[in-house]
C-alpha cells in the first residue's frame, strides 16, 4: 500500500482492511519485525479512514 492511497481516502471498507490486519498478525506469530509494524501502522490508518467515510455517509 502507498502512501498515495492514504491521501485519496480509503477505497475498501474498514471490514476489509480489518481483515488484512488480523491476516497479518496471524502471519506474524503476534510479534511484528520492523517491515510489518510500518505496514500495520498504514493499515490501521487506512481502517481508521474506512471508518470516518462509513460514518459520514450514514450521517
């Protein structure tokens, strides 16, 4: 994941990006290297993002 697609807002649901972060942790053995921990941190801002757009479209 880029950090272009950061800016854009994110594209898959919150589901889905939560999904990719249990996957990785389940990858991970529960202990994320210093790779994952970056991906994990894009991850969650993306999820974060999912999150706020589902919130002001139900709004």
């Amino acid at each position: 994941m880029s950090p272009d697609s950061l800016t854009r807002g994110s594209e898959r649901s919150a589901a889905e990006v939560n999904e990719q972060i249990r996957a990785l942790w389940m990858r991970a053995g529960g202990t994320l290297s210093a790779q994952e921990r970056a991906e994990y941190e894009l991850l969650v801002v993306e999820w974060a993002a999912a999150i706020r757009s589902a919130v002001i479209e139900a709004a």
